[in-house]
C-alpha cells in the first residue's frame, strides 16, 4: 500500500491501494473503488464514532457523478455509463487569500464513449468532519438529446444509503432577492418512506436507530437563482441520495478548456439536529480565512437615506468622514454616483456603456478621490466604494473593470468594493466574474475584499454559499422613506428576524446587517403601529447588527447628537469584543422574531471556552423568560454581564441547558459573556 501523509497539513491524508483510493483526517474517510472503471463510492466514515454509512453496498454499473448526454446516455430509456479510464491522480496542498490551507487530490479520467475528459476533485480542510467535492469537464463531443431538458440527470456527486437504513431529514432552501423577500429561509421534513424531489443549497440526514447524522452542501447561488437545467437540487431514490445542478448548460460543454461544476459538501455528526448545524459551522469556518483588518467592518453607506444623486461630492463626502469618525464606524462607501458616465440604471437597462464611464465625476469631485482618501486615512476610517461590473456583456470586461478597481486600490487605498447589480446568466458570466475577483485578490495579496449584494429583484446572484471566499454579503435594503407597506420598508424586528433565520447556516461574520437613523420619516409610519422604528430605542437598534457587521445605512453626518452620544459606546463595545465573537460558531437561540418575542444569538466558543450570549426582549408582556443554550455540558458556568439597555437585567442559571433572563423594558437586550468555571 502506497500511503501519502502531507506532513505539512498535518491533520489530512490520502491513500491509493490498488484500484482503491481513501481520503480523510482524524475525524472522517471516504474510499472510492475504480475496480471495473466505475467511480464508487464504497465507504464513508465517523472515525469519531465509527459509524459507516456506505459499507457493504452492491457494485454498481454508474459513477457517483453524471452528467446526461456527456458522463452517461440514454439507451432504451435507461442511463447507461461507460466504464472509465483513469491517466492519473494528483494531490497538493492548495490555500489563497479567502481560504485556509487543505489537502486537494484530482483523479484525471477520460469517459471514452464521447471522448470526455473529467477532473474529479477532493478537498479536505483539517479538523474538521466534512469533505468537498466537484468536478471539471472537457469534451469534443456536444452533449447529446434536447439542450433545454430540464430534467436532465446532472448529478453533481451521489451518496449509495442502503435502503434498510430508515432515514428522515429536512432540506434547507435559501431566498435571496431581499428587496421582495422577507422569508429568507425554509426548511421542508421528510423521510426516506417517502422518496422527494427537494430544492435547497442544504440537506440534513438522520439515521432514526443511532441518531447519527449527515449533511449536504450544495455550494452553488440559491435554488430560485438557478439556471433552467434541472427540476430539483436533491433526489433519494433506491439506492441512495443524488445531489444535481452542475451549472454549466449542455452547450457551454468546450472542446479546448475544462468548465468547472458546482462544488457539494459532505459532512458526519453524531447527535441532534444542533450537532448538524455545528458541523455545518466548523466546515465553514475551517474553510474561509479570515483576517480582523480586512474582513470586520463597521460600515457606513449614505445610500438609506436617498440623497445620493442629489449631495454627493467632495464637500458632502467630507462631511461624512468626519460623522463617520465621530459615531465609530470604521468604513465608509460611496456609492453609485461617483462616476461620470451617470448613474446605475443605464446598465440596469441594458444600455452598452463605454470605458469612460467609470471616471470619477470631474464636477462631483474635482480633484478626484485624493482629499477624500486623505481625510478618511487621517480619522481612520476605510474609504471603500460602490461598483457594477459589466453584466450587460456577460463580464467580458473583467480585465477593464479589474483595471479600473485597482488603479482605486492603488491611488486611493480604496480595499473594499461592493458589487452590486450582478446578474449571473451563463457559465461564461460566471467565470468571467470570478475571475475579476480572483485576479483582484491575488494582485493584492488578500488586501482587497468584497460585499456581495443579494438584494436585486430580478437578478441571478452568487447568494450565500457561492464566491464567499473574496468577501461578504450585504444583505438587503430597508428604507425608512417607502410609504405603505412594501416588503424593503424597515422594522426593525424583520432585520432581527432575517438574521435569526440565516444565523444557523450561514455565517453571520460574512452578513452586514443594518441599522438606520430612526429620526427620519416617521410620517410614513402609522401613528400607532407600535413595531414602528420610531419605539425602539437607538441601543437596541444597533444591538441587532452586534453579532454580524453592522451597517450604517444612511448618512452619518446626519445623525443627531443624541444618537451618537447612545450608539457610539455600543460600536466601541462591538469593535472590542467582535474578534473573540467572531472566533466562535454563532447560532440563533429563543423564538423567532416577531416583535413579541424573546430571542437572541449564541456565540459557542471553539477554542478557549469562552462563550457570549445576547439575548433580546421584544414586545413580549413577560419580564422573564426561559431560553435554551447549545452545547453546554453538565458543569460550572460562570456568566458575566457586558452591557444591558434594561435598567435591571437578571440572569438565572437552569437545568436542562436553559437560562431564565429577566428585562424590565420592552426592546430591551442583554450580552453575557461565559466560560466554564473551576467545579
């Protein structure tokens, strides 16, 4: 047996023996079998507890990827594979500016029916109970059968669950498009008696005897920004669980140059449904690298507000640094405007603009960004600014754009861009995308990030599983100034509930969340709606955003004196803890949000033991309430009161993993620190 240990990675592993191959780390394996030509999965692995969840499956005449028409045919009405031949198998250790070092392999195979040739992928990040997988294809031959068939069977990767296994789950589906959505996540049950078709990035497994458990991650934008090439992201059918969508249509297939698939993650946990989401968590976290300087901000875009077009230039961006500088934030965007060409809705409206349309408006900004930049760096506050690569030519000008942004980066120390206006709708966008972001990060050694907004009613964007690793996400506009009662108005309880609701999945240190100045347009606002941002107090306002990126949305010299004087201790209390915070998996805990209820966020320690806690009551009748923790062993916990906006805050340890917290005010919150005590 040939074993290759990088020793280098320490905690990874992969080992070929014969026509077996195995992949793992301390914590789980999987092996492929090639015997006959078949890819196979024949085993994956809990090395923590043992348990086997593809052990003893019969040979099968497919591979644990497909793609119909190019990676297997139709013959009969049947799907027929060809065994495939392998050249060769490669492994190095790979990291970037966006992610931590792992251990990669590629299995180079060719399918010789159509000539196709496929790069089979592997990653495996140390310590931690998940591996990814995806695939790359070139081919001289066009796919065959109709090119607009949805339900073509494109399998991304393929898990063999023997039937007698009695499983049930839940899929987990996302919503981007936050200008018209305010549900963001829905998760559906199920259970193996019954075999679904399911949309959804995520999918969660339990086998009913032992409790132990499995997770899916489709890393692709979410199911409803998907493009029209199948009929659902997941299948269990009899001999296992299928997770579908390559992302690259039947003619984007090249003959000179490999196109890369979506990638899928699999994942092992032992435990409830909590355990699930913790290895969800850890796979995230041992993923994406992340730098306090580049990726933490406090940021403040004017655009809330809706002056832009009207006040932007130089004497206003002045203005604003310095409000920046005065209530804390420590970046601060400008956003569309800027440029000379006007403004966004030419693109919007798919008019071809050309090269000199991103130059800085000479009237606006006479002597373009220059005294901007040098205020900003005299307060100390990040000048960062608003862009739109160009969608209309399916970013074809990535080269000019990446020009364009770096000669920001360099002449202004501009680090942080957002992209807005994205609309993803073919491979080649997409390709040309990432490669302007790539090409970016690269050239700056990780200096230059971005915020990728998801908000667009209309558009096909990365969502939030997809190019996360060169940023993060900027996740909806609320706005004060909208009469009636549009999905986009603020309440500050919907922000909340937002959150709350992606918090268990997604990241929260890669959301920026917002708070607005509650002074304005309260006209718009029914005298007696009592959820109406004008009754809640400023601390708990902002109180919302503190275990995300908080984001100024509106304009900062705008901001009373009273305001200041009661959010700025908050952002310096954010500021100083956000690092230890953003170092632990953080989880929603209580009610969902609704206005009425008790809730709150759970930041669980990884490493030191040092947890943190911010508990919020809404305009729940109760001064006291009994919220359960996660994770929390049988012990001693000692529990420390940060800051409070209730006059008395109480804390009461209970059994059973719960706490009973008591707020005196309605809108009120609470944050604790934790960590376990001597006994």
């Amino acid at each position: 047996m040939d074993k290759f240990i990088l020793a280098e990675l320490e905690d990874a592993y992969f080992i070929e023996d014969g026509s077996t191959y195995i992949l793992g780390n301390s914590l789980i394996e999987r092996k492929w079998s090639l015997e006959g030509g078949y890819f196979v999965t024949s085993s994956f692995k809990n090395l923590s507890t043992g348990k086997e969840w593809c052990k003893g499956n019969k040979p099968r005449n497919h591979h644990d990827f497909a793609y119909e028409g190019l990676i297997g045919r139709r013959e009969g009405g049947k799907l027929v594979f060809s065994p495939l031949s392998i050249e060769n198998v490669t492994f190095s250790i790979k990291e970037s500016e966006g992610l931590n070092p792992h251990l990669e392999v590629i299995f180079h195979l060719i399918d010789p029916h159509p000539r196709t040739k496929i790069k089979r992928f592997y990653r495996i990040f140390p310590n931690t109970c998940a591996m990814v997988t995806w695939s790359e294809v070139c081919t001289e031959n066009a796919p065959a059968g109709d090119y607009f068939l949805e339900g073509r069977r494109n399998v991304v990767d393929f898990l063999p669950l023997p039937l007698e296994k009695p499983i049930s789950g839940r899929s987990v589906e996302f919503f981007t498009r936050s200008d018209v959505n305010n549900k963001l996540v829905q998760e559906t049950p199920f259970t193996q008696d019954s075999p679904m078709r399911l949309n959804g990035n995520l999918l969660f497994l339990t086998d009913r005897r032992d409790g132990e458990g499995l997770f899916i991650l489709k890393e692709s934008p979410v199911s409803g920004d998907r493009r029209p090439e199948i009929l659902g992201d997941f299948i269990f059918e009899e001999d296992g669980v299928y997770t579908f969508g390559w992302g690259i249509r039947p003619e984007e297939a090249l003959p000179y140059r490999f196109r890369r698939s979506y990638s899928v993650v699999t994942g092992l946990y032992s435990g409830h449904d909590d355990q699930g989401l913790l290895a969800l968590k850890e796979y995230q976290m041992a993923k994406y690298r992340f730098l306090p300087e580049r990726d933490y901000m406090v940021m403040a875009n004017p655009w809330g507000d809706g002056n832009c077009y009207d006040r932007l230039g130089e004497d206003f961006i002045l203005e604003e640094l310095e409000g920046c500088a005065r209530i804390g934030a420590t970046h601060y965007q400008i956003d569309d405007g800027w440029q000379k060409g006007g403004a966004l809705i030419r693109i919007i409206n798919n008019e071809v603009v050309d090269d000199d349309f991103w130059t800085i408006d000479g009237n606006r900004f006479p002597e373009a960004f220059t005294p901007l930049a040098q205020r900003a760096s005299e307060l100390g506050v990040n000048l960062t600014l608003w862009f739109a690569p160009d969608r209309n030519r399916l970013y074809r000008n990535n080269k000019r754009d990446g020009q364009i942004l770096w000669r920001m980066y360099k002449d202004f120390n501009i680090k942080a861009f957002k992209i807005d206006a994205l609309n993803i709708q073919t491979k080649e966008a997409e390709e040309n995308l990432e490669s302007l972001l790539k090409d970016l990060a690269q050239r700056s050694n990780g200096d230059i990030s971005f915020n990728f907004d998801v908000t667009g009613a209309l558009d096909r964007r990365p969502g939030y599983f997809h190019l996360q690793e060169y940023g993060n996400i900027f996740l909806e506009n609320r706005y004060t100034r909208i009469k009636g009662n549009r999905a986009n108005k603020y309440y500050p309880f919907k922000t909340l509930r937002n959150l709350w609701q992606l918090a268990p999945y997604v990241l929260p240190q890669k959301l920026q969340v917002e708070f607005l100045n509650i002074d304005l347009n309260q006209e718009n606002y029914e005298p007696d709606h009592e959820l109406a941002p004008a009754n809640y107090p400023w601390e708990y306002v902002f109180a919302i955003t503190f275990f995300a990126n908080p984001l100024l949305w509106g304009e900062p010299s705008g901001f009373s004196d009273e305001a200041v004087t009661r959010i700025r201790p908050l952002i310096d209390l954010h500021k100083a803890y956000r690092e230890d915070i953003f170092s632990c998996n953080i989880f929603s805990i209580g009610d969902m949000p609704d206005g009425y209820a008790w809730t709150g966020f759970q930041a669980h320690p990884r490493e030191d033991g040092l947890g943190y806690l911010i508990i919020y009551r809404e305009r729940h009748p109760s001064k006291s309430h009994k919220i359960g923790l996660k994770f929390l062993e049988e012990g001693n916990y000692e529990f420390e009161l940060i800051t409070s906006s209730s006059p008395a805050p109480k804390f009461l340890i209970s059994n059973g993993g719960t706490v009973e917290c008591t707020l005196d005010s309605m809108n009120s919150f609470a944050l604790y620190s934790y960590v376990l005590g001597s006994s």
